[in-house]
C-alpha cells in the first residue's frame, strides 16, 4: 500500500509539473515536452529499481509469511546484490509469458471462427481461460523458484534446510 500512494504521489506531481506550461500557454510547448521528458528519465530508472527490488515480496509473504512492510524488507535484502540477475530473469519470464498468451490467442482464435458461433466461442474461451491459469501458476511457480535460489545464494540453504 505504502508502494503504491508512493507511485501516485510522483505521478501526481510529475502530471502537475507537466501542466504547468501547458497550462499556462494553452497547448503543450517545448517546455512542457522538456519537462515530460525530463520526469520520464528522473523517474523510469528508479522506478525500474524499485520495481526489481521488491519483485519477491509475494513470496516472502507466502513463503514466509511475513507482513507487508517486512516482507518488502525482505525482497529487498535477496535482490541486493543479484539485482540484474533478478532483473534479466523478470524480463525473460515476462518475454516468455507473453510469447505463450499470444501461442495460445493463436491456438484459440481459430477455434472461436469455427462454423456455428456459440458453441465454439465457449470452446475457445473456456481453452484459452485454462490454458492462461496454467500459464499464471508456471509464473507462479518461477517466481518461488527465483526466490528460494535467491535465499540458498544469499543464506547458504541446502534442499535439507528446504525440506
């Protein structure tokens, strides 16, 4: 919660700042795109940062079972120090996933124009509702592997300490 009234408070303010010339010219000058871009940069990258940084929070509070704030601590604590690591591994299973929803958009397309309408929209739809479930609980399953391997390196856990 405290994440997020954080990221609301910067885009509020950088939307006010990115105003300010607009509205006082009436239309988006040079100033205002300066400013757009200059909140982009200043932003983006800690933003990024951030958003690496805390990426295992959920499994600290599944695993765990820690509190929010303890749980961001956490996260915070295992990706120090393997933070592009964390950050490669984040983007390849965000290229995969999105690589497998578009397989399957491909697989269930088809199925829903299908000669006679409703009965093969269902097929598809209900084929295209399992299929992205699998999908959201292999995510899942990555994320708490990345996690546990980031507690064995930072820890020294075996499968011993595990089981």
């Amino acid at each position: 919660m405290l994440i997020v009234l954080t990221v609301a408070v910067l885009i509020g303010l950088g939307t006010t700042v990115w105003l300010m010339p607009a509205v006082s010219v009436g239309t988006p000058n040079l100033s205002s795109v300066f400013v757009a871009l200059f909140l982009l940069v200043a932003l983006l990258g800690p933003g990024i940062w951030v958003a690496v940084s805390v990426s295992m929070t959920t499994s600290a509070i599944a695993i765990e079972g820690q509190g929010v704030l303890g749980s961001i601590r956490r996260s915070m604590r295992l990706v120090k120090g393997r933070w592009w690591a964390t950050a490669g591994f984040l983007l390849l299973v965000g290229l995969l996933g999105g690589i497998a929803i578009q397989l399957i958009q491909l697989v269930a397309l088809p199925l829903a124009t299908v000669e006679g309408g409703g009965g093969a929209l269902t097929i598809a739809s209900a084929f295209g509702v399992l299929t992205q479930g699998l999908l959201v609980a292999a995510i899942a399953a990555m994320y708490t592997h990345w996690y546990i391997d980031l507690r064995a390196r930072r820890e020294g856990l075996t499968t011993s300490d595990l089981g």
